[in-house]
C-alpha cells in the first residue's frame, strides 16, 4: 500500500535543522523535561514501573482528557501516540476500499492520501481565501448528494488556522445526520480559546487531538480519540495490532501537563498572541502581503504577491537568510507560506524584516 | 479494513488484572523509572527539550541499535513505537492486496490476520511439537512454488520460544532469495544469548525489535526495524502519515538503556534462568505435563494432558486461584499453555504448584 510522500512532513523533515528563524513551527515553543515535572512536587515519575500500562491508557489521564470536553464518559476515550495516529487508526479502523471521503483544500495531506491508498474515493471541496478560508455551502450540498461515508474537518485549520463559519458548521452536522455519516475532526490546534468540539456536538463525532501544539509538548507523543463507544470499541481492536499502550510513563507525564493545563495554556496564550500581533503589524505595514488573521489555533497562512513562487522562495529564502517556511504548495496553495506564531517573538520580528528584504529586492 | 479480534491480546487485557500468580507475562519484570536513570549519573534526561527530536530516531540511539548487529549502517534502521508497530508499518508498506504471505502456526496472530486485513493471501506452515516445534522443510519447498512476496518468521517464537534449526534457515534463505521474496523476522525476543539476526543474513531480511522483552522497558515503548536502506526509506514514507517520530524522551532513555544493556540483560539472564530450571524439574517430576525447552528468549509452550479445554482452564484457575497464563488456543494450539520466564521465581513455584494441584483434582 504505498503512499506518495507527505510533503509537509518531508518538508519538515529535509530542511527543518538548516533554520535559524524558524517562523513556521506548528508547536508552541516546547518545555523541558524539567518545566513539566516541576509541576510533580513528589517526583512520583520516579517510582513508574515501564511495564505496558493501562492498555488503552491510564484511568487518570482519560479523566483529565475528559476535561476538555463538554460529553462522555471514559468509554468515549482511547489514548494513542500523538494526533497524527490517532487520525490513522479512525481512517484504518472505520472506511474501506471504495466508500467515499470528504477533505478540504488546502490541507493537511494525511486526510486525502491516506484514504486513497487504501481504495477509497476523496471529495476535495475548497476553502476559499476571498472568504476567509471558509468553504462554499452550495458544494457541500452537492457532494454530500452522494453516498458519503466519512467528512474530514481538521478545525482550527493548518494551515490556515480558520475555524468553519457557524452556519456552515450547522450546515454540515445536518447533512452529516441525514447520511448516517462520521465526522472525523482533527483537533490538534483546538484548546487556546473556547473551541467547540465536534464529539461533543453529533452522535457519529470523532475528535482526535495531542499534547503537541498549544501544550507544547510533542515530545511525550500523547494523542487521544474522543468519539462514540462502539467506535472505540473498534479502534480498540485495530490498536492490538498495531500499538498495544502509550506507556505508564508518557500517560503519567500526560495527566500531569492537563492537571496543570491552565498555565501551561496562559504561556502559549501569550506566545501565541504576541506573535499574532507582530505579523498583524507588519501585514498591515507592508501591502504585498495578505493574511486571514485566525482566532484560534497557532498557525496562519501568509499569502504575498511577487513573481517567486512559493517553494522556491521558501528554499532560498532558508539557505540565504536561515529563515524557515513551509510554502503553501505542501498544502495545495501556491504563494502562500505556512507561519507558526509559536516561537520567540524577537525571532518573529527578525525573520519576517529578512524576508521582506529578500521580496524587496527582487 | 476490520479485523478480528486479537486473541492473545485482548486476553491479556480481559484477564491480567485479576492475576496474583502472573506465569504467562513476555516481558521480564520490569524496571523502575528509578533504576533505568540511576545509569544516567548527570539526569541530563532533566534538560531534554521535549519537541518532536530527531524524525527517525536520535542518531545516538541509532548508533547503541547497531550495537545489536553485525552488519549496517544507520541508514539501515528507523526507530519505531514498539515492535508491534514495527511490524505493522513493514506489512503496510510492502504488501499490497493480492500479494502472497508465509506465517507459521502456532504463531502470533498479527502476522497472519493484518496481511488477510489488506488483501494478501497468507500460507500457514506448521511448527511440529514432535519435532522440537520445527517446521517442515518439504512443505516451505512447497509452497515457495507459490509468488511469494514474503515470509515472516519469529525468532525466538511467540509461544514456543524456538529458533528454526540451521538446516531449515539456510533452505529458507536461499528459497527466499532464489524468489526475491522479503523475510520480516520480529526478532523481539532476541538478546538473551548470541541469536543472528536475518537482517545480517540476507540482502532482503527485514528485522524488528523492541525494548520490551529482554531489556525489560515495554513502558518506553520504543521499538526499530533494521533493514535494506531502500526498504527503510519507503517505511520513512508511511512515517510520515502515522508517528511522525518516536520524541526524545523516549530515544534519550533507550540510548541509556542499550549503553547499559550488559547489566540488564545479565538480570534478564538470570531470571529467565532460574525460572526455567523451575519449570523443567516441574514438568521432569510431573508426566501429565510437556514442553519444548527454549534455548532463547522468554516464553515456552507447555502443554498438558488432561480432559479441560485449555481456554477453560485458564479461565477457571484464574478465577479461582489466580494464576495466569494464556491458553494455546490463542496462537491457534489446543492444550498448552504459554509459559513466560519472566516473573519473581517463588511466583512460578507457587503458581506451578496450584495448577499441578488443580489439575489433579479434576
């Protein structure tokens, strides 16, 4: 079953150690071991047996999952590595070969690849920036004509950060209802604000997050799934074969961060919004770039107008000046370059000056 | 894409926590989080940013993994999130539906039913009790008639403990080769002693592992497939759409665990050890009872003789004696019962004890 390859990712992954401004980050600057155990007085980590755990995770940390949603119950929750695979397993467990997918463009590329390797049909509906990233209902109505087994939202959105509008999120959850259909809504980038999320809002819901993003924690690769219990049910099967456990040691570490989520979610609030702030400040200075400011999430999608397209900018704008973007072709967009308003806000300010600069002189 | 059940495990999930007399756990007793970072004199685990880290493993931790072979480089290894996982990742990566599989029976149930799971077709061989759980070298010469794609071995096996004998890996090398065919050989309970590795044997040999049996850190959850620099890059691939990567915490600590590995698994030695000699003059003194003593790894298959189904007596001695095992009809075997080498030595005797005295009473 071969895939083509995940161009964020690979993006990520060739030229991610070559930045000196990483400006592109979709992680809250991380915290050390040190910063999140700190909040362990006990330093009870120490006395963890590493045998397999809780297979499905431990008891503790679905309780504390649990607070960060309106419904459910344990039953509703199974913890995996991170949000990426806990999107795999849902895809894997739920569609086959031939049933019929939604996803949306520009995105991220697991929700559309990942259903086609395994034979099924995708149903790319756009996201149209004129309309601040939002989707057309008209195109929904009409995809949604057909036998639709699974729509994939991912909300806030990466790249561009945007939440779906309200009407057209009560749009989707009717259309959704009248075909039986899942939403699997990827929600990695949900937690800053008051974000709604989907399981809490249909009976066939699937939420999917991590501790990587507004936590600032990818290292402990702790993602969940949130959904109906017979969903779980079935994605407990598949994860026999696949995962066993996350592991006493990340489920404590994991439990301990969400006990302690309050403050480690008011320093990416003002991480995030100081960057928010720069980047708003000289979009607003200098016209040849535009941007949908999000109000959630911690990413947005730069748009600029110049003759340089997108990859190449972003190649030589890292190996001559260090500053680091993933361009919009990753996502499907051109003439964009995905921004994380994730790291120092002096790195913010130096990286953007040097990249206008670089237009400039074009 | 459903699958069935995994017998196996979702017995140890049912079950093991009713156990007082655990004679059936893989892993031996595992370690503290104490006693795994007592190597590590200056805790620089305090300093780790927990960020993603290095995408297919820290270089450091790949450089200890070599340590384990004869043969490779680091471009020959990818760090996984157990060995379960490693496996999943080979067989999503290199089969496609319609492909043709070889596994072994008794067996453990992933390398049978994920293939089936996508499409493939799968040839069981047998493993002969009457002949020291061997296979049989006509039939594997009968079935390499077929398109094989590739084989998957288990060495030491999951629940006989075995490793093929000389004669019967050098005929299945040279079919494999003659056939261009794969061999998937989850080595994850190699270690104990001076077992090869197929991933030094053969240009097309593909071996996975973990931190979980011999080196006693299932909790770390860290596991790695070793194997051809292009069959490593096209799993580096499918990565991407699934772990992104294993976080530096994890990495750091297993690069402490492998430096250290002489220590561990002298106490892995010694306690599979004591708990076998146990287990011969156990089943010596006792005629209802025979096994197959491995030269390796830390599980056997004992099997008894009486009237009970094996899976009701798991089910009734657990219940009202609290001993633990996994019935041989998990791994496709009537009337055994898998035996791991792992627990407290008086834990063995005493539980031995009780199943000889239930045993008897029926």
């Amino acid at each position: 079953m071969r895939l083509p390859d995940f161009k964020v990712e690979q993006w990520m992954n060739d030229y991610e150690n070559e930045a000196v401004y990483n400006l592109t980050d979709t992680c809250v600057s991380p915290l050390t071991f040190q910063q999140l155990v700190s909040f362990d007085d006990g330093q009870s980590f120490m006395n963890l047996k590493l045998d397999y755990g809780e297979i499905t995770g431990a008891a503790v940390l679905k309780k504390q999952i649990l607070s960060l949603y309106e419904t459910g119950t344990e039953e509703n929750i199974t913890v995996m590595q991170g949000c990426l695979q806990a999107n795999e397993s849902v895809i894997y467990t739920l569609l086959s070969p031939g049933d019929t997918v939604i996803a949306y463009e520009p995105g991220y590329q697991q929700f559309t690849d990942l259903p086609l390797s395994i034979g099924c049909k995708v149903i790319t509906l756009k996201l149209y920036e004129e309309n601040g990233w939002q989707p057309d209902i008209a195109e929904l109505e009409e995809a949604m004509k057909q036998d639709v087994k699974m729509i994939i939202v991912n909300q806030p959105s990466n790249p561009t950060g945007v939440l779906f509008s309200e009407e057209y999120m009560e749009k989707l959850l009717q259309l959704a209802d009248e075909k039986n259909a899942y939403i699997l809504s990827d929600e990695v980038y949900r937690g800053l604000y008051d974000e709604p999320s989907v399981s809490d809002l249909y009976r066939r819901g699937i939420s999917t997050s991590s501790l990587s993003k507004v936590y600032s924690l990818a290292g402990l690769r702790l993602g969940w799934i949130k959904g109906p219990k017979e969903v779980i049910d079935l994605i407990n099967v598949r994860r026999d074969y696949s995962i066993i456990s996350t592991g006493p040691l990340a489920d404590h570490l994991a439990a301990l961060a969400l006990s302690h989520k309050e403050a480690i979610l008011k320093r990416s609030r003002e991480i995030v919004s100081e960057n928010q702030k720069i980047v708003e400040e000289f979009v607003n200075s200098h016209p040849i770039f535009h941007i949908v400011m999000p109000q959630a999430g911690t990413v947005g999608f730069l748009g600029y107008e110049a003759e340089i397209n997108d990859t190449m900018l972003a190649q030589q704008i890292l190996k001559e000046e260090g500053v680091f973007f993933v361009p919009g072709s990753c996502f499907g967009c051109e003439k964009h370059l995905r921004i994380g308003f994730t790291c120092d806000p002096e790195t913010m300010k130096t990286g953007l000056a040097k990249l206008l600069e670089y237009l400039e002189k074009k």
